[in-house]
C-alpha cells in the first residue's frame, strides 16, 4: 500500500445559505483501493462528490492530492488532476457506438481526418486489459447494450484517459443481480489495477463484495472510515442510521 | 471475435432492421415501387431520357435544401426558413448580376455568404437566447418571404441571362465527360473502400468481408453506368433543331456536395460532436464539446446548402420571383430528408437520406403529373407518403428503445 492516500480530503465544509451541508468531513482515497462511500439520503454524499468534481467548491478544509495541497475550482480542474466522476445517468450518446463514446471529446486525429483504426484498437485494447468480453462488437451503438455493458463501457472510458480517481455514482442501481456482479468485477479490477475507486452505494451486499474501506457519512459529517474487515454488515447500517456504532447492543 | 462472413453481416443487418434501424431501406424500396407504378402507367414519358434529366433538374433545390436541413435535425433541431432563405439567396446573386451587372464571380459568392450570415444569426438566437429552433425559424420564414418581396420591389420578376448560371442546372456535360465522371466516380469509391478494407484487415481490425465490399462497388456500378448510358442518349425533341445528350451538370454538382458532406459527418470530429449533441446533449457538453458552437455552426451549413438550392432554382427558371423557395419547397425538403430515413428525433441522418428522399419526392411529383393528376391529388399523396415515413421513424425508434437497455 502507498504510503499516502491519492486523494485526501480534511475538514471540508460545505453550507448552503444557512444550512451546512457538511462539516468537517474527511475521506481518503487509497491507490488500488475500493473505498465504499455510505450514507443515508440527505447525508451529504451527492455534495461531498460535487465539491470533489469541482462543481461546488467548499466552504472550508483542504484538499490533496498525492500529498500536495490543490485547489478544485471547476469540473476541468478535477478532469486535470485525472478525477472522473460516472454518474448514474450515463454520460454516453445512445446513437454512437462504443468506440465513438469512449473517445468523446478526445477524438485521434490524422492529418485532419478522424483516426478510426487507432481509436477502435486502443478502446478494444482497454476493454481487454478490464476483461470485459461480454460486448460482441466494438462497432455496435451503445443502446444495443444491456445496463450493465454500458456501465463498463463508462469505466472503462474512465481508465483509457488515465484517470487515477474514479468516482462511480450508484453504479448498480437500475441493475439485475449478474449485471451487477459483472460491473462489481470491473470496479475490483478497477482499483487493482492502481486507481483509486470511491464506490457510492447503498447497496451493502456490493459494499461489501468490493471495497477496502468503508466511509460512512452521517447529517454531514464523517462518521466513520475504517477498513471492511474491521466491521459488520450491522455496524455499517448503525454508522449510516445513528452516526455510531460498536457500542449500541453490546453491554459496554 | 469469430471471423466476418458475408452471411453473418447479413444477418446482422437484419437484427439492425428489427431493432428499428431501417435506415435508407424504405425509402429505396418505396422508389421502386413508384418508378414501377408510373412506369407501367405511362412508359413512354416517364421513363424516357428525357424525362429522366429532367428528374436531376427539377429536383435540384430540394436536394440541396434538405441536404443542409439533415445537419439540422441531426440535433433534433428545424428550420422552417430554409425554403425563402434560398428564395433570398437566389434574389440576391439575380439582383447583382442584373441590376448591377456584376459577373457570376461576385454573385454567386455573395449569395452563399448571405446564406451562411442568415444561418449564423439564426443559430445564434436558438443556442444564445434558447430559443426553440421551429419558432425563430417560423419568424424567419414570415420575415424572409418579406425580404424577398421587398428585394423584388414589390413582386417583379428579375430575369437573368448569365450564361454560366443558366448553364447550372440547365446545360449537360459533354458525352465524354460524362463517361468520364461516371468512371471517375465508381473507380474513387472503389478506391476508398477498397483501401480501407485493406487498413482495417492490414491492422487486424474486424473488416466488412471482402465480398461485401465487392458487391457494394458492383452495385453503384450496375446504377451509375446505364444511368450514364440513358444520359447520353440523345433526347432533343426535334433532333435537326438541336441536340441534347449528357449528363445534366447539376449531377456532378449534388455528387460533390453529397461527398463532402457525408465526409464532414462521418469522418471530421465536427461530424462526430453534431451526432453526439443530437444524442445526448448532456453527454456532449460532459465530453467537453462546445455545445452553443455546434448549433450555430448546423444552422449557417443548412442556410449555406439552401443558398445553392436557390442559385440553382434561379439557373433552372432563368428568373427570380417573391415565390422562389415558397409554397411547398420547404415542406417537399423536410420531407425529403425524413423520407430518405433521417430522424426528426435528432442523432440519426446521413447525407445520402435527403437524396434519396429527394428523388422519392420528385418522382412522385414528376409522375403523378404526368398521368394528369391535379395538384390537390398530389399534395394528398405526398403528404401521406410523409406521414408514412414519419411514421416508419416514429416506430423505429420505438422498437430501438424496446429492444435496447
């Protein structure tokens, strides 16, 4: 393990108005690491993303990467550092194929001339260092896909521009139970292969099945980050619902 | 991945038929219905020489116009003004070359570049001020009709006799020439396609099968060669007056813009961001794309495309009057690309639709003409042809949602 986190966030505040949002939150990002982010709806999860992508910049704390002190003031900035967030509303155009949507915006060029070969080699390229096999084609438009096949094709277009964190926003949500499993097994693969991965989710069997860490939100505040061996299925769910945990149950 | 069959691609394209993406097979199907009825019908004319020329004239402007609007609806956008626009643009290259007398150099020039300006104002109202595209084109199309009317001076009827314009969408290459373009056109195609099968397989890419690629060069060479055959027949009327035989210009005309467009859509990054806004704008705009510049840069294409349709109306009629690009031109032109099989959804359309839609169109409007039908049966049955082929869009995409996700 790296001797400091990719990413790591100290005291971050965020209010909106007069509500405070979050309040001195903190949450380490590990190379290779799955850390899951939890919380119950309200708790401040969607802003701490935010504040991280750039698209709101908190009111207080520090943010670091790779040790250094940076400043995330827009979604470049975050895309600069190699900080991808995937949303749950897929970011990718249903009419272009998977080669096309993973090279979005980066097209290759030749002398002009858009590069298709070199594109579809690279993203097939991709596509098998994630073993994903499961696409037939790489030339076929993604609303031919299944939920879960355009998922990783999200991920993988997330590790073919080198991003070093990974964000995935609810990742199995609208899915069945293989799909879910085939996108948790590019999300290990993920952060085995060196990214830092934050999983949010509020699903526990995938919490569990995936991550290394587990960072628990609670009205805005970080209730806990601890490491997925350390706790329970049950003192996970007691973090999310009361803040606490360990000490309810057990006579102390 | 298994090897590429001729079979397999079949049988490829055919799930891509049941998803609901039926492409330009419609369309094509739907002219060959219609060349077979009116052929039947009356033989002697409509499948004359003659006659056949005449289709590549009269539908000219439409192509052009409906070539320009598929960049637009690509985005799932409109443009209603088109039609007068290329009224205005056609006024303003007669008006130049006649009142002022200015050489065809100028005026055809200016006439485009009023095109692009009318498109650049239009597309900066629909991406800056978020207006919706169909109600500043609406006004557009109240406004230019009064600009054409004014331009005329309240309704006269501007000839023009530059030989050169006329000779645009009225004169014919040469016997030799036109075997040469038509030589000339299948041998680049088969050179392209050929060097890209040979790319891909070169690379170790999944290619087309080579016999797929074959057939496709036979087949354009088994339309273009008696096509050109038919074109140089000779087809004067009174041969002893004059004589007339060879490709009409406008072909290679609406061949080259036809290239460049599809070459600008398929090939160029501008290409791939206009389909990926019509998709998914959000997607678009997370990829970095410049969203406002798209839309601008589609209006002032369509608008440029229309200006042509009016240059070359204005060469087939020799004049320019308050209803050049009126009545139903603009309606034939959505028309024909939506027929042609681009989408009124957005992120669906080639080039290659709006002349294929055109031709369907035309042959319609030729066709029932020539068995006498009055205008009301016509306008009827294009109107339900169109129906028909919105329709056919309107299922597809139904059937796509249906059998993705």
């Amino acid at each position: 393990m790296a001797a400091t986190p990719l990413l790591e966030l100290r005291g971050i505040g965020k209010s909106f108005g007069p509500v405070q949002v979050l309040r001195d939150v903190g949450l380490s990002v590990w190379p290779g690491e799955v850390t899951a982010l939890v919380g119950d709806n309200g708790a401040g999860k969607s802003t701490l993303v935010k504040c991280i992508s750039g698209i709101h910049t908190p009111d207080a704390g520090t943010v670091l990467f790779d040790g250094r002190e940076v400043s995330i003031g827009s979604p470049r900035d975050a895309a600069g550092l190699g900080i991808e967030v995937l949303y749950q509303d897929l970011a990718l155009c249903d009419n272009l194929d998977i080669v096309q949507n993973m090279f979005l915006g980066r097209e290759i060029r030749w002398g002009g001339v858009l590069d298709e070969a070199t594109m579809e080699e690279m993203a097939g390229e991709t596509l098998r260092n994630l073993s994903i096999r499961t696409v037939a084609s790489l030339r076929q438009p993604v609303s031919r896909l299944s939920g879960g096949q355009r998922q990783t094709v999200a991920i993988a277009k997330a590790v073919l521009w080198k991003s070093r964190v990974v964000i995935l926003d609810e990742p199995t949500a609208a899915l069945g139970v293989a799909q879910t499993a085939q996108v948790l097994e590019v999300v290990r693969r993920l952060a085995d292969s060196g990214l830092g991965v934050v999983l949010i989710s509020h699903n526990m069997n995938d919490v569990f099945a995936v991550s290394d860490r587990i960072a628990a939100l609670y009205l805005g505040r970080t209730a806990a980050q601890v490491k997925v061996t350390d706790v329970s299925h049950a003192q996970v769910v007691e973090l999310i619902t009361s803040g606490t945990s360990g000490r309810s149950g057990a006579p102390s | 991945m298994s090897r590429p069959t001729v079979g397999g691609h079949l049988r490829d394209y055919w799930a891509g038929l049941r998803g609901g993406d039926l492409g330009t097979l419609p369309a094509v199907l739907g002219l060959l219905v219609l060349i077979l009825i009116f052929g039947s019908a009356r033989g002697e004319t409509f499948l004359s020489a003659l006659n056949f020329a005449n289709l590549f004239n009269q539908s000219a402007q439409i192509v052009f116009i409906a070539m320009g609007l598929v960049f637009v609806l690509l985005l799932g956008e409109i443009d209603l003004s088109a039609g007068f626009g290329s009224g205005v643009c056609g006024a303003v290259m007669a008006i130049l070359l006649t009142d002022h007398g200015l050489p065809w150099t100028v005026a055809i020039p200016a006439a485009m570049c009023t095109g692009v300006v009318i498109g650049i104002v239009l597309g900066l109202l629909v991406a800056k001020l978020g207006i919706p595209s169909f109600v500043v084109t609406l006004a557009a199309f109240l406004g230019f009709q009064g600009v054409l009317l004014t331009l005329l001076g309240g309704g006269r009827n501007v000839a023009i006799n530059d030989e050169f314009v006329t000779s645009l969408n009225n004169g014919t290459l040469s016997v030799r020439a036109s075997w040469l373009l038509a030589v000339a056109g299948v041998a680049g195609f088969a050179l392209v396609r050929l060097l890209r099968w040979r790319g891909r397989v070169a690379r170790g890419l999944v290619a087309e099968p080579i016999g797929l690629v074959l057939a496709r060069i036979v087949g354009l060479a088994a339309l273009v060669l008696p096509a050109t055959w038919v074109l140089t027949l000779e087809r004067a009327v009174n041969t002893q007056i004059t004589s007339l035989k060879g490709t009409p210009i406008v072909v290679p005309v609406i061949v080259t813009f036809l290239v460049i467009g599809t070459f600008v859509l398929n090939r160029t990054t501008f290409g791939r961001h206009v389909h990926a806004v019509g998709g998914n704008v959000e997607a678009a705009r997370r990829a970095g794309i410049a969203v406002d510049r798209i839309r601008v840069a589609v209006f002032a294409i369509a608008s440029f495309m229309a200006s042509i349709g009016g240059i070359l109306v204005v060469s087939r009629q020799s004049s320019v009057d308050p209803n050049t690009g009126g009545s139903n031109i603009l309606l034939y032109s959505v028309g024909a690309a939506v027929i042609g099989g681009t989408s009124l959804f957005g992120g669906k359309g080639k080039i290659i639709h709006a002349v294929i839609g055109g031709a369907v169109i035309i042959v319609i409007e030729n066709g029932m003409t020539l068995l006498g039908l009055n205008s009301g049966v016509k306008f009827i049955f294009t109107g339900l042809v169109l129906l028909a082929a919105a329709s056919v869009d309107a299922l597809a995409r139904r059937r796509a949602a249906a059998s993705g996700g």
